[in-house]
C-alpha cells in the first residue's frame, strides 16, 4: 500500500519535521494518490505555457528529508498558478491528462489542478510542499 500525496503550506522547518513524522502544524493539507514529482513538473511546463524542460520546471527532492521524498514546489510554479482561475483548470486538466505520463480522464485532476492553484494563491510567506 502506497501513502497518499499531500500538498500542503508550511516553513522549511515544519515541512522537515512533518516528513519525519513529528507533531508540527501545516496548513491547508490536501491529501490525493497516484501522481510523481515528474507529473508536477510536468503541470508546470503546461501551465507556465513553456515546453518542458527539466533545467526549467523539474522539482527536486529536499536533501533534509531521507526517507520520504519532500519537494518544495518552486516560487516560480506558485507564481504562475496563483495567477490562473477558475475558467484555467479544466484547460490545465485537459492538457495534463493528455501528456503521455498520465493518460487519464481530465475530470480525475480537476480536484488536484484546483487545490494547487488555490494553494498557491494562499502561500504568501510560507512555501507549498508535495509529497509523493
């Protein structure tokens, strides 16, 4: 049985702490299954409108974390989703679920297209964090 991704906002610290088990706080913790760090930078390249590349739009493990793997999303990939909307995520969905990595019904990554776009509008001082 494999865990559930999570994104969620925090500082470095806590996010640290909450992938080594320990009782910190992060906020907005949203939990959904099935896709790998290639598949968010993947969504980046879509909604950054750029082709992909992995010098561009690859998310990297934190080094702080070992045994689970922790990507603190890029202030770049924030930017560009806190500036989509609601009419963006259908498109984004549709985009993404086409891409040779996924392969799915769109409606599937609505409900994940939409909590990162909300949480990124939310992170203010703090980072976004996913977990796979």
């Amino acid at each position: 049985m494999s865990l559930p991704n999570t994104l969620f906002i925090s500082t470095r610290q806590d996010a640290i702490a909450h992938a080594k088990g320990e009782q910190v706080t992060v906020n907005d913790l949203y939990e959904f299954g099935g896709l790998t760090d290639l598949d968010i930078s993947i969504l980046f390249s879509i909604a950054a409108d750029e082709e992909f590349d992995f010098d561009l739009h690859e998310i990297l493990p934190m080094d702080e974390v070992e045994d689970s793997e922790v990507f603190e999303l890029p202030m770049r990939l924030t930017q560009v989703l806190a500036t989509k909307d609601a009419a963006d995520i259908p498109v984004l969905a549709k985009e993404w679920a086409a891409t040779e990595e996924l392969q799915c019904d769109p409606a599937g990554l609505i409900p994940v297209v939409t909590a990162l776009i909300d949480l990124s509008k939310k992170v203010g001082a703090h980072h976004l964090y996913f977990t796979a």
